[in-house]
DNA sequence: GGCAACCTGACAGTGACCTGAACGGCTCCA
DNA sequence: TGGAGCCGTTCAGGTCACTGTCAGGTTGCC
C-alpha cells in the first residue's frame, strides 16, 4: 500500500517509516504541511498519517483542503495525548482514525492494516481462496493445514491480488503497491516476486495473462 | 477505467496513452474537438483528459458543451504552464482538476487513480452480449459457462467493438485502437484477428459489413 | 464471370515471461 | 567483531505463447 507519512519528528518519522516498510508498504514521508499539499500526488496515496502540530502549520488544515477538493483517502491522525479537541475536530474533518503519541509500532500497523482492509471493502479478515486460508489481519496463510509464510514483499503484492480477487492488475499497478513514488524499477522484480509466491502458495494460485498482467486464480 | 484523451501533440498523446495503457485502462485517444464530441456521447467514458488548444477549437468549448447537455463525467484539463487564465475557467466550467504541462506521468497515473477510486464502489462491471459474459475488470469472458481466455491483441480490438454495442467500426478505427501513431499495418492484421476472436466467441459476435468494417453483432 | 473484399490455416520471429543464481545490505547472535 | 542467514534486487539463459505476415480459399457485388 502507498502511503504519505506528513511528521516532523525526524525520529519517529524514521521509525513509523521503518515500520511500514517492513510491512512492506511505499512510504513517502513529508515534513510540513506544504510538502504535504505541493506533494499534489495526494491522491495517489492509498492512506495518510498526519500529524497535527506541524512546523508551517496545522495538519488539519491540509486534512480540510483535501476533503474540499474531494479526496476520500483514508486519514490517520497521529496526535499527543493532550490534544483532546485536535483530535474531535480531526475526525469531525473527515479523519478515518487517530493515533495518541506515543504510540506502539505494532498497533500503528494494526490500524493501518485494518483501514486498508475497509477502503478496499474487505473488512472479513479470513479468506477463502482456492485451497488457501488467508487471515489477513494476522497476515498469515494456510495451505492443506500448513502455515506458509511469506516475506514482507511477497506479502505486499500478494494482498494486492487479493482485495480484488479476479480483478486483473497490471505490473505497473503492482509496482504501485510496492514502491514509493520515482522509485524507477528497471528490471523484472514484480516477475521474480511472482514466481516466489507460486513456488510457496502453488503454482495455480496467481494466473499470468501474457501481454496484460496478473490475476488470482479463480477458485 | 474507460478514458478518453483529446490531446493534439502526438508525442505527449502517446506517452500519456502509454502509461494509461500500462496502468490497465482503456484508452480511446482523439486529437480534434470534433471527434471529441463525436465520441463522448455515443459510450460512456469514467474520464476526460482534455487539452486545452487543439487545432479545431478549444478545449472548453468541448466542456461547456458536456456539461450544457448533462454528462457529468470526470474532467481533467491539461494545460501548459501560462495558461493561467485558462485554468481558473476550466475549473469554473466544471472540470474537477488540472494538471500542468509537462506532468510527471506518474502524478497523471495518480490523478487518475484517484477517479478511479470514486467509482470502486460500483459493483464489478459485468457486460452481457449475446451468450457471453464479460468481466471488464477482470478480462475474462464467459461462453456457456467457460471461461475464454483472450491475448492482449484480441481483447483491446474486442473492448473497442464491445463499448459501443451496434456501432460500426472501420479497420482503420480498430488499427488506431492497437497501434501507435506511425504503426504502418501493411497486411490483413485486423482481419485475422476478428477471425481469431470469432474462433474463439463463435461467429456471430462480430458482425462484418463489407466495404464498411465490424460491428458487435447484437443479439 | 470477374473482381474486390474478406476469411482462415500455417508459420517463423520475437519478446514477454519464468526461474535459478548471485550479490549486497541488513539483522541477529555468539 | 565477525559470521550466518534472510531479504530484496538484479542478471542471464531458456521457453513458449503471441504476433504479424502470407497464401490460398470463400463470399458478395457489379
């Protein structure tokens, strides 16, 4: 999943985007609220983090302006304890969740797994698919009764296919999942990812339509 | 997602087409006013990316005109950098963003995306012609209850005729459809195609009209 | 009948895709 | 501190499905 991370803190920035890497999201990290609003590729985030006390203003303000102009992104707010009223109005303006500072890392990925799985319309996190059983809060597979574990990456582009099962995604579109923005991929990465999902998940279970992407094999 | 780009620089046209392509929407590409307007009525597009100087007119006019009849289909304006002025009217005229010339195409991608986004609410679109069933979003085509698999080749000359159920369309029409500008096409590519996808959709699926071209046959 | 348009089976070249292997960076642990 | 192991990425070689072309057959129109 891409997501904008908009904190100044340079230390837990680092550490928020440490995190969801390995969660094997894109992260793109700002630090004020006109990076934020200049980033102007807003809307190809899939999730925002948005602290509020930011050091050329208000995180909400951003938040507002872009329900203005009719963003819908998910928005997590990221907010010290004291902040009370922050807090109401952030969700008043449109935030999704909020996070009080400080925060435990896992919980934060928790959240973030947990808004991804309803923006894409998936809130059951067990899935049936073929001959696998998919939890993905727990971000863990069964194949024939035996967990099989896939890697951060692997993951990523996996749960792709899987909030829209059947729905054909172009390589570019499973770039987008794992790469922030400008990061130029010059070789056949989404290819090797693909093959080592097969190999661990089985062969049938992602199906190459040659010249115009990947789907999940069906059924 | 059914796009169309009015775009008259050929070079940027391409590109832009490309990217789209790559990202899994369906391009129709037009780079007068009039076969904008010719074109956006007879289908339903989910967005309009529209230069604003073309040759035959302006590209408000063509806006004005969408919006005076109604259609409320997304609109993003592509403007160069001075046209200040041009950009304020378009976004009085109704367009939803602009994106000034020249754009990264991935911030094209992610406006795009965004769109696209507003309409993931809509159930899968599932199309029924005859004694087919088309999944658009998944690109797979039911006959009797098989599934038919399509090349890339097949299905991007199949979605041109499938959008507009009973129009006629030229080979000329359908080459534009699978080739970029220049592509000379010196043998009967069209016609070994529509028999290929006959082959495999049974024969009435495409109409001919000798001496006019292909229609979708309407059952 | 003669012509043009169209259909379709066959075929060779190409490039999209697959996958084993290697490499560097990182973490963990002794 | 250094070694082991894992992960992400890149590379290279091989395979094969797709593509574009052609040739010969069929159909429809004048």
């Amino acid at each position: 999943m891409r997501i904008l991370l908009v904190e100044d803190n340079p230390t837990l920035g680092e550490a928020v985007r440490d995190q969801l890497v390995d969660d094997g999201h894109a992260i793109d990290w700002v630090q004020t609220v006109r990076e934020a609003s200049a980033g102007a590729h807003t809307t190809g985030y899939n999730l925002v983090l948005l602290d509020l006390m930011l050091p050329d203003g208000h995180g909400l303000d951003f938040l507002c302006e872009r329900r203005r102009a009719g963003d819908v992104t998910p928005v997590i707010i990221l907010t010290a304890r004291d902040q009370v009223t922050d807090r109401i109005e952030g969700l008043n303006a449109g935030a999704d969740d909020y996070m009080v500072k400080p925060f435990d890392l896992d919980e934060l990925s928790a959240r973030v797994a947990a808004v991804a799985r309803r923006y894409n319309g998936n809130p059951n996190p067990i899935m049936e698919v073929g001959a696998l059983v998919v939890d993905l809060s727990a971000r863990r597979i069964c194949r024939d009764g035996q967990v099989v574990a896939l890697t951060a990456r692997e993951w990523a582009l996996f749960e792709g296919l899987l909030y829209r099962p059947g729905m054909l995604l172009t390589k570019g579109q499973l770039e987008e999942r794992l790469y922030a923005f400008g990061t130029e991929i010059e070789s056949n990465t989404i290819e090797v990812y693909i093959s080592r999902i097969r190999k661990k998940l089985g062969r049938e279970t992602i199906e190459t339509v040659r010249g115009m992407g990947y789907r999940l094999g069906c059924s």
